[in-house]
C-alpha cells in the first residue's frame, strides 16, 4: 500500500546519497558549533553551497505545485525523503520548508499568492509562523495577541514566543484574535513583513541541542488589510493544516534519528568487548536492538499510512497527534540505549547522538505537548463512540 514508484524510489536514493556526501561530513562543525554554546545551524558558507546543490539535483521546490514550478510530490515520497534528513544531526531543509508553505497554498489570495507565495516557492523567500505566548502555548485558542481594524489597516498588540527561524525570515504569519471570547473560531493569520515598524524581536531564547527560538512584541503593529491571510476569524483551521503537516515530518525525522541511532549502536555492539564478549552477544543489547527495530518499523507504518491518507484529502489530525507522541517517544528511548551502549563516550559532546536526544526531547514539547496531544486523541475517540 505505501511501496513508492521507481521514480519516488530513485529520489528517495538521491535524497540519501546528498545526506550522506554533503551533510553527514558536516556533522562535525555542527557538533563543535553546540559544543561551544552556540547555534548549531548552518552559517551562510555552508549553507550556500548546500543550496546551490539542491538546485543542480532538483531537491528543490518539491511539493510545489506544478504551476508554480515545483514538482508537486505526493506525501508518501515526502515522509521517505523527510526520514532520510532525520538520519543526520546537521538542521537543513529542502526549499521551501513545507508547513507554511500548504498554510499558504490552502487560503492566499491572488495578491498574496503573487507577493508572498510564488517567491516562497521558489525558495526565494523565508518565513517563521507567530503562534505561541507566554500564557498560550499548548493551548492555541487562548491566545491573548489582539488585531483590531483601524480603517484599511489591522493594528496588532501582543506577545509571542518560542517562534523558530526569526533570525532569518524575511516575513511571518502571525496568528492574532480578532474576535470575542478566547473561542478558536475568533483568530485571524496576518503576513508581516520582517522591519514592519512596531514588530520587535524581544530576546533569542537558547534551546536544547544548540537550537534557537524567539521571543516578539507587537507594539501597535500596523499592516494593511490586503495582509489578513485568509478569512477574519477563520485562521484556525489553516493552522492545524499547517501543525499536521509539520507532524507529520516531525514522525519521518524521529523514523531517521532512532535508524542512525540504531545503525550506530549495532555497529558499536559488534566492535566493543566488555569482560570477554561483545556487546553485541549481550540479551540486553539484543533486546534493545530487537525493540528499536520493531518500533522503528512501527513509527515508519504509521506515518506512510498517515501521508497516503493525506495524498487522499483525507482528514489525518489524530493520526498526527499518534504519530507526534509514539515518534518522539520511540526516538527518545533508541537514542539514550544507543547512548548508553557506547557509555562515558556516549555522553560526551563529540557523537551526533548527543544533539539527536536534545532535538527529540525539545519535539516532545513543540507542535504540541504529549500530553495536549494524548488527551486530544482520547477526547475524539470517545465523541466518535457516543
């Protein structure tokens, strides 16, 4: 049901042949970049070439659509590739990074689509997405960030945090209330421009793993009306199409950090003799590696029947929520064996596990907590049965 055709099979090849020659030999800046206490993304000499690689293979505007000159892959391919990038701890993405860009597809106007998304497509452009608060963050609708109409102009209050890519993103969608109430249906998206006067960066906050998020304020923020993404009061919906998508690719990363993982503890297991054995002749080192395997197997299932779901119309919102629980937490336990298999040199910070556990102990938290995300999966299976 989820085989991929000869051509998604070739990509998905290409896709690990570039992981393996440009991005793993990588590793070790990245790891060094952490290791001295700072961002662990790539600085623009590294990033450039990877860039223009892309472009010489065609690992470029992937799930584009046709007409804006993508090559309008089907979800299922995307989780294959998607799981490929997980394998490495370096942070890169195919242009354009896809959430925002199905927020975009599914409501831009005419304008908007001219202005903001054919240049996102082509992967001229960055964006971050403004969702969480100090008092909102696993709980969307109670954002407090207001947009009130000022004549032909939205005028926005309030404060976020937590927004990844600031640093670099030439706008955002910022999700504000325009309504009543703290009811989902009164939140509005809005584009905003980065320099927009009034939109501050109060503070970069030092995450996990060498990530980096931001905190913002909105100190009258003026746009225009023609910047009102969407239907007023209408953005939340698009939203969770765009948190889905993201889901969804947070499942196929862990899938390729617990196999890295995985081939890294076998690997090890093989070569270490402790007390006369190898490791690997050791039950608990099998049954670590028998559990990684079948939970591996398990995650990557879940996520391909996800996407072909998806590729169908088909409405996947608690199947995301599954997979951004079981992925994040099955990636979580093969990293740490794999980390306690190569003991005092597991812990240290000179192997790429170190940055994977950090970076999958941070998913736990964003797109949604696990707990958010459980107690959602229990509510609709229980309405489903009244």
């Amino acid at each position: 049901m989820f085989e991929l055709s000869e051509e998604h099979r070739m990509l998905k090849d290409l896709v690990a042949k570039f992981i393996d020659q440009e991005l793993i030999p990588l590793e070790r800046s990245a790891i060094a970049r952490e290791a001295r206490g700072e961002a662990v993304g790539l600085p623009p000499e590294e990033e450039g070439p990877l860039l223009e690689k892309c472009k010489e293979l065609g690992l470029w505007a992937l799930d584009v659509p046709e007409e804006l000159g993508g090559a309008n892959l089907p979800n299922v391919a995307l989780m294959a590739m998607n799981e490929e990038l997980g394998r490495t701890c370096v942070p890169f993405t195919f242009p354009p990074d896809s959430p925002n860009l199905h927020m975009l597809m599914a409501v831009a106007n005419e304008d908007q689509k001219r202005r903001y998304l054919a240049p996102y497509a082509a992967g001229e452009t960055k964006s971050a997405i403004a969702i969480s608060e100090p008092g909102a963050g696993g709980d969307p609708a109670g954002m407090l960030t207001r947009a009130v109409r000022d004549g032909d102009d939205w005028v926005i209050n309030g404060r976020k945090i937590w927004i990844s890519r600031v640093s670099s993103a030439d706008f955002l969608i910022v999700m504000a209330r325009t309504g009543e109430g703290k009811r989902a249906d009164g939140v509005t998206a809005f584009l905003v421009d980065r320099g927009t006067p009034g939109l501050i960066v109060e503070r970069e906050i030092k995450m996990l793993g060498g990530q980096r998020t931001y905190e913002l304020v909105f100190d009258n923020c003026r746009v225009p009306a023609s910047q009102m993404l969407g239907k007023e009061g209408k953005g939340f919906a698009p939203m969770q199409l765009r948190l889905t998508v993201r889901r969804l690719q947070m499942g196929a990363w862990c899938t390729g950090m617990a196999v890295r993982a995985l081939d890294m503890l076998c690997e090890h297991a093989t070569q270490r003799v402790t007390f006369g054995q190898r490791l690997a002749d050791r039950q608990a080192i099998q049954w670590w590696i028998t559990d990684a395997a079948t939970r591996i197997h398990a995650c990557r299932l879940m996520v391909m029947d996800a996407a072909a779901k998806q590729d169908k119309g088909m409405d996947v919102r608690t199947e995301a929520s599954m997979i951004k629980v079981f992925a994040t937490e099955m990636a979580a336990d093969v990293i740490d064996h794999a980390m306690q298999a190569f003991g005092a040199m597991g812990v240290t910070k000179e192997l790429p596990l170190q940055i994977m556990a950090a970076k999958v102990r941070a998913m736990r938290v964003y797109e949604g907590p696990s707990e958010v995300h459980r107690a959602t999966i229990a509510r609709r299976i229980i309405d489903a049965r009244k």
